[in-house]
C-alpha cells in the first residue's frame, strides 16, 4: 500500500492557499467599509480647490444674462468668424519639411 503523506501535503498546501487568496479578495466589505475616515472625506481636496479657484463665488447669483464689454456688432463678427472656422480646415505650410498649422 503507498504512503499517504505524499499525496496529503499537496492538497493541504493548496486548500491553504485557496483559502488565503479568497480572504485576501473577500477583505472586510461585509462588516463595513475597510477606510471609514479616507471615505468620509472623500472628494474634499477638491472641494477645497474648487473654492480656492473661483474669483467670486457670487457671480452666478449676480448674473443678469448680459454681458456689457462687447457690443452686437462686434459680438455678431466674433460668431460669424466662429462658424466659419469649421467650413474648411486651416492652412498649412512646410518649414524644412514639417508641417506646420497657421491658426
């Protein structure tokens, strides 16, 4: 009859890593979050600077749909040279042969 304990310390060693890969997956999601402080303050760096960026944090509240430092005509001019950017591509030319973009 052969000895068992060839066969044995294989499946142990391998039941034993099984088992280890899946705690090791598994973690603590079924008791709860493993970082409660990192996700209550999640998104708060930028919260942070959001705020510090915005100039005036009541321009919104202030905003009368209308601007006063371009007039229509000059506005008119500035869309119709907007659109028309897009009916061609721009122009190129060659520098020591490279392209080169002209906007």
């Amino acid at each position: 009859m052969p000895d068992p304990k060839p066969l044995r310390i294989p499946a142990v060693l391998s039941s034993t890593v099984l088992l280890l890969v899946l705690a090791g997956c598994a973690g603590s999601q079924p008791f709860g979050s493993s970082t409660p402080a990192l996700d209550q303050q999640f998104g708060e760096s930028v919260r942070h600077l959001r705020t510090a960026q915005t100039l005036d944090p009541d321009a919104t509240a202030r905003n009368l749909g209308r601007t006063t430092t371009l007039d229509g005509q000059a506005a008119s001019q500035a869309v119709e040279r907007y659109q028309d950017s897009f009916k061609e591509p721009p122009p190129t030319f060659t520098i020591l042969g490279a392209p080169v973009d002209v906007r």
